[in-house]
C-alpha cells in the first residue's frame, strides 16, 4: 500500500468509532487493551505513536477512553488475551504474531487489531489480505518477502560470507515462512546455512555456543521473544564479532538513541484508525508495510 493511500486510509476512518460508544462514555468509556511483546524500553515509541494517534482522532486516555497496557515481557501472551476478555474490552490491539494468535484462540467477538504482523496468512491470523474476515484485521510488513534482499545485503556488507546462522523461534509460521526465504536465498549465494532454533530465553547462550567458530553472519528472524531479548542476542553477537541482520532498525541500537523509521511510524499511527474503522463496519483490507533490513 503507497503512503498516500495509507494516510486516506488513516483520515477516512476518523469518526467511524461506533457513535453507541461516545453516548455511553458517561457510563463506561471505550476500553483499548494493549498486548505488547517485550518491554517498554523497546515499544515505547511504536506505543507513543498510536497513543498520539488516537489523541489526534479524539480518543484521550483518561478522557474519552481508557488504555489498559500489558507487556509480555512480564506475562503470557495467552494469560493476557484472556484477562481482557474477562474485563469485556472493546478492542484488543497486538504486535507481532504470537500475542496475535493468542487473541485470536482467546475471542471471536471482540475486534482484534494487529500492527503488524509477520505473515498472517502462513499464521491462519486471516483467510486473505484482501479480505481478512472474522473479528480481526491489521498490518503485514511482510518481512518474509524481502529476506532474501536482506542476505544479499549482508553478504555485501560483511565481506565473505560462507555459513550463515539462523536464528529462529520455534512454533512460528511467520518465522518459519522467513526462514525458508533465507534458505533459499543463501543456497543461491552458495552459503551454508546454521539454523539455530530457540524456544525459550534459556536457549540463547548454548545457540551462540554452537556457532563459536563455525559462522561467518548471523541472520535474526523477527520474534517476540527476540525482542523481548534484543539487548542479550546483540550484546553476545557482537562479543562474537558476528555482522548481524535484523528486520527493523529498531533492533539494532538503543531505543533511546534510535528514532522509530518512518515506515514503522506510519504502521503503528495507522492502527487507531484502522481500528474504529473496524469496529463501525465491514472489515478492511490487511494493509502491507514494508521493512527495511538493518545491519549491525
């Protein structure tokens, strides 16, 4: 989707909150709950962008309605999704695929909203782009589709590259989708590829550990559990001198000296409006977003 129509996209949707919700608010404000991956220190600008957003359209915190913010970081992705239904929220908004998934297995009947996620059609989050259907709709940024440009970017940046190491998180379509791209498009290159699989926070060491010596790169596929981790996957890849590929630039330095791109801006400015939008009427199409690659 060009920015242009994406922005057309974002005014359109201004007023469409369902006008039941804004003659109740003197009951019962609308309740946005947000399931976050991570930590504060690595959303907070995607998060201060949508927050704005809805300030923009009308929709104050405190005011006009109420922001109940969950981090994964601290919780389960599933333990959450259920606590808002429970709690009767109006919208639930997710990033990245598994908080997503888990809304999606918590409740058919409240909207969920995500910005983005990695591949929802490989995940099962929706039937088509086009046509997401169901109480769900959001971003793609499609990262899968560019990871083979990623590879050839990396090989160019870090010189000779022979074996590639591959880390991944287990059980995601999303990832899994990414990472066979990366595999076809080292195998073109003529470089090895070193699949590390992690599953949890305690497998990040040995899987270093395992490629002590023996790659030349490594190629992080996006996850909420790279993310929730980002600080450690960098620290012990630099310690090992190993040119590092991420999909957003968000990932690579601190947050506190990174501004959030544009494209990310734009994706997480997009999910309030996209939202109302939702919840007045019909579905909207999934947008896609693209990502740049980054490099350590």
């Amino acid at each position: 989707m060009k920015r242009r129509d994406f922005i057309t996209l974002l005014g359109g949707a201004a007023a469409a909150w369902p006008i039941a919700a804004r003659a109740q608010q003197s009951v019962r404000r609308p309740t946005l709950g947000l399931l976050i991956p991570g930590s504060p220190a690595i959303y907070s600008q995607r998060v201060g962008a949508l927050v704005q957003r809805l300030r923009e359209l009308g929709w104050v915190d405190g005011s006009t309605i109420a922001i109940e913010y969950r981090w994964a970081a601290t919780q389960k992705f599933d333990d959450i999704a259920a606590e808002f239904v429970r709690a009767k929220v109006d919208v639930i908004f997710t990033s990245g695929t598994p908080p997503t998934v888990a809304a999606k297995k918590a409740t058919s009947q409240i909207p969920i909203v995500f910005a983005p996620a990695g591949d929802p059609l490989a995940s099962g989050l929706v039937a088509s782009l086009a046509r997401p259907g169901g109480n769900i709709t959001g971003l793609s940024n499609q990262t899968a589709d560019i990871a083979g440009k990623r590879v050839e970017l990396l090989r160019e940046l870090a010189g000779q590259v022979r074996r590639l190491a591959i880390m991944v998180k287990s059980n995601n379509a999303s990832a899994a989708s990414e990472m066979r791209e990366v595999k076809a498009a080292a195998g073109t290159l003529g470089i090895e590829v070193l699949p590390l699989e992690i599953g949890r926070a305690e497998d990040i060491g040995p899987a270093f550990e395992t490629i002590k010596g023996r790659a030349d790169a490594l190629y992080v596929v996006i996850d909420s559990l790279v993310t929730t981790h980002l600080n450690r996957i960098n620290t012990l890849a630099l310690g090992a001198r190993l040119p590092t590929m991420h999909g957003a630039r968000e990932l690579v330095v601190p947050v506190a000296s990174c501004p959030m791109p544009p494209a990310t801006r734009t994706c997480s400015s997009g999910v309030p409006s996209t939202s109302t939008r939702y919840c007045a009427g019909p579905s909207p199409p999934t947008c896609r977003s693209n990502s740049r690659p980054s490099l350590i």
